[in-house]
C-alpha cells in the first residue's frame, strides 16, 4: 500500500508539509464523523419536511468533506470544491458545518502552498462570509462567528509556517556547522601529516647518510663531523616534533620570542622563518658536500608567520630531495626574493650530463611535491618542480597581495 501524502508547492518545506499531513488526518477523521453522523440522523427521521432540509444540509457537509478529501490529492482542486461547497450553503443557507471545515482547509493551504496561493483563498472566503450576508442580512451573525475563526486559521498557521521554516534553517545551520568543524579537523590532520613528513623525511634522511658516510669512511676527521651533523639535525628533529606534540596537546602556538618559535632548545629549525631556514639549510647542504650559493630578501621577514612556515616548509622538502637524489658535489642555489607583487622560492641543484642519474624529479618524492603544492595553493601561490637547462629547479611562488603586502617593507624603508 502506497502512502500518499499532503501536496506540498515549490516554496513549502518538509517539515509544513508533515505538519499539515497530520492536521489533515485528524480533521479528516473528525469531518468524517459528523458526516456519517448527519447521514445516520438522515436515515433516521420520518418527518418529511425535517428530512428534506437535513438533506440539504447534508448534501452541503458532504461537500466541504469532499473538498477535504481532495487535498490529500491536489491543492487546487480542493479548492475548487470548497468554493462549489459555498456556493451550495449559500443557496441552501445552511453553514454550521462550514464553521470547521473552511478554516481548516485555509490553515492548511496556508501551510502547505505558497502564500499568494494562500492570500488568494483567504480573500475567497470573505467575500463568501460577505456574500451571505447580501444575499441574507439576518445571516449577520454568521460573519461575526466566521471572520474572527477563518483569521485565526490564517494567522497561527502562517506562525506554524514560518516555525517549521527557522527549525529547518536551524537545522541546516548546524549541519554546515558540523560540515565545517570535520572539514577543519581533516584539513589540521594533513597539516599535521605534512609537518611530520618534512620533519622525518628531512632529519631522518640527513641522519641516515650521515650515519653510512661515518660507517664507510674510515677517516675519524670524516666521521666525526658527520657525528657533529647527526647531533645538530637530531636535535633540530626532537625540537621540531616537541612543538608539534605541544601544539597537539593544547591547541596553540609554541611560545613566541621576538617573532620566533623558541623554547629550551634554543634557535632550532621550528623557528620557520624562511630567512634563517635559507641559512640553516645552506649550511647543511654545504655540510653534505653540496656547495650552495644563496640570495635572500631581507624583506621576507615581514611576511606572515604562516606564509614563512609554508615557504620554510617547501625549503625543507626541496633541500630532502637534494640529500637524497642529487649527485655528490652538484653545486646548488637557493634564492628567496621579493619581485614586483609575487614572493618566491627557487631551489636549484645541478643535474649530471644524464638526466637518468641523480634526476629529483623522480616518483620516489611525488608525496612531497603533492605537500609543497597544496602549501602554495593555501596561499593562492604556485609551484613548479621541474628540469630547467642543465638543473632540477623547485620554484614556489606566492602573490603577495593574498598575504597582505602591506607586510612587506618596500626598499624605501630599508
């Protein structure tokens, strides 16, 4: 069996419409008693003057019961039937079972139709409650009864309308809320997974290398300082990961000093300032064996504090990949520099005379690449890892009107 419900417009919502299906349902059983009730009284007298005038009067009931009836099929039918059904009471002059059905049929159009649908039914039922008085002015005090009853219904049911309508919006509200709130969890998940893979993919590569380079020299001068870089990338890694874990922990910054991220382990590479991330990471890929040339923009060290941390972070992943993939001795260069409107980052390294050998830009670091890209993108930036005459160059580039450029000191203030 197919349960049919209340015919709703385009502008009703779920929630009118099941209020209303159960408005309709109780008034249906209701109408429907008194109907058989008139019926069984009809049946029922003997008189035939009393019979012919309860005949009247039921033929009018069971036509507002049939104009009930008919909008649990279509909206507009059933009001076409209830105009019929005044017609007829106003020529039969009987109206006592109007009293329940037409404010009933106009509370629940009002709820379930658009409200010029409504306005218009409500219009069409005064000039019905004004025409029997014309037609018959002793009928006064049926209008008197009838308009204060039909604005009633139109009233508290254009309330239950617009209530239905707040609970659904507020509904919806807290569902985008929701929406949001797991949006941003996931988003602090990833952010948290790429600090982690730059974190051990830099540390734990210069470590591990270091490590094999220390094993298979032979020269103490050799191993010991490679001892000396394993301890200062080991450090820098411990301080790295205690801040992540603080941050997880209570839900906010690492304590500032100066703009820098400090604590007990002093200047490490949590700073994320890209000015000391170029010195930093320079140094160390000197340390590795791989001279490096660097130019960076004093100027960069107005940037926001997040817009260095994606920039130092890109540093990070771009010197791992050097570590890992380019041949010993490439010679490499780092530029960070302010140009017109757009902040940028290249990492160069040379590639061999077979790009088959020590080519970064391999798949073993496309996890990284996919990391450094969606750091750009937070900040509207750009990023582009490819071979360029002769090196693989890692360029990143920000538009330093979506990081407030005002930020940034021009050369005149220098």
């Amino acid at each position: 069996m197919v349960k049919k419900e209340l015919p709703t417009s385009v502008s009703s919502t779920p929630s009118s419409a099941h209020l209303g299906g159960t408005i309709l349902i109780i008034a249906s059983g209701i109408v429907a008693l008194l109907l058989i009730t008139d019926i069984i009284s009809l049946l029922n007298e003997p008189e035939p003057q009393v019979f012919r005038d309860r005949l009247s009067e039921t033929v009018v009931s069971a036509a507002f019961t049939l104009a009930l009836g008919l909008l649990w099929v279509r909206a507009r039918a059933s009001v076409v039937a209830s105009v019929f059904a005044m017609v007829l009471a106003v020529l039969v002059g009987t109206y006592l079972f109007s009293l329940l059905v037409v404010p009933l049929l106009l509370a629940l159009v009002t709820l379930t139709q658009t409200r010029k649908f409504s306005l218009r039914y409500l219009c069409v039922t005064l000039l019905w409650a004004i025409s029997i008085v014309v037609v018959r002015s002793y009928d006064v005090g049926f209008i008197i009864i009838f308009v204060p009853l039909i604005a009633a219904a139109y009233f508290v049911a254009l309330f239950a309308r617009r209530y239905q309508q707040q609970r659904v919006s507020d509904r919806k509200h807290i569902e985008d809320l929701r929406r949001k709130q797991h949006e941003a969890v996931e988003a602090e998940r990833k952010a948290i997974a790429r600090d982690l893979h730059d974190i051990v993919a830099h540390d734990i590569t210069v470590i591990s290398m270091q490590a094999k380079a220390a094993g298979f020299s032979g020269d103490p001068a050799v191993a010991q300082a490679a001892l000396k870089v394993i301890g200062v990338t080991s450090k820098e890694a411990l301080q790295d990961l205690r801040v992540l874990l603080n941050v997880l922990r209570s839900d906010g910054p690492a304590m500032r000093v100066g703009g820098s991220l400090v604590d007990s382990a002093g200047n490490a590479a949590s700073s994320l300032e890209i000015l000391i991330g170029v010195e930093v990471f320079a140094e160390r890929l000197n340390d590795l064996g791989h001279p490096t040339k660097t130019t960076a923009d004093p100027r960069l060290a107005g940037l926001p504090q997040s817009a260095q941390a994606a920039l130092y972070r890109v540093l990070q992943e771009s010197t791992t990949n050097i570590v890992k993939h380019a041949q010993e001795r490439a010679v490499c260069r780092i530029e960070a520099l302010v140009v017109g409107n757009r902040v940028w980052l290249e990492v160069a390294n040379a590639l061999p005379g077979n790009p088959a050998d020590g080519d970064t830009g391999g798949s073993g670091h496309s996890s990284g690449i996919v990391g450094m890209s969606d750091r750009m993108a937070a900040f509207g930036g750009t990023l582009s890892a490819k071979r360029v005459r002769g090196d693989w160059v890692v360029r990143a580039e920000l538009p330093a009107d979506a990081i407030d450029q005002n930020a940034i000191p021009t050369e005149a203030n220098q």
